[in-house]
C-alpha cells in the first residue's frame, strides 16, 4: 500500500514538473520528507499533495487538515493550474 502510494505521489510530482507554465510562475514540486508532493514558489511553501486511500489531497500551507480532494492524478494537476496556480 505504501509503495502504491509513492509511486502515485512519484507520477504527480513528474507531471507538475512537466508543466511549462507552471516553472515560468516560480512553482516548484519535490518529494515531501515523509512523503507527499512539497509545492513551493519562489522558495516559499505554498502546500503538500498527498495520496490517500486512492485519492489526492491538497494541504494548503497554513492549514492541518486537506481542503481539496481530487480522484486521479490528471484532476490534481489540472486543480493545482486552475485553482492553486491561478495567479
């Protein structure tokens, strides 16, 4: 279960890298240290990804709890481009 986990938060981690516009925005994505996907821009935390229980949740910085709950990888990416990178 665990090793499904990283491999998931390893494939997001590569798909947010891959975005173009994301890198021109200062937006950076690395390996949590106990696990997840660290966003940071401009070297700030901006917040973590985490798969659980076959979902994503998205952990703003600031915040204990998950506010956002995407079903795949492809709907985490597109949430962190539309809503979390809207500016």
């Amino acid at each position: 279960m665990a090793r499904r986990r990283r491999d998931r938060e390893r494939e997001l981690e590569r798909r947010l890298q891959e975005h173009e516009l994301l890198r021109q925005r200062g937006y950076t994505f690395r390996a949590g240290d106990g696990g997840g996907v660290v966003v940071e821009r401009w070297d700030s935390f901006v917040g973590i990804w985490s798969h659980v229980d076959g979902h994503f949740e998205w952990t703003p910085g600031g915040h204990q709890e998950p506010t956002d709950r995407t079903r795949s990888v492809v709907d985490a990416v597109r949430h962190t481009l539309v809503i979390i990178a809207k500016a």
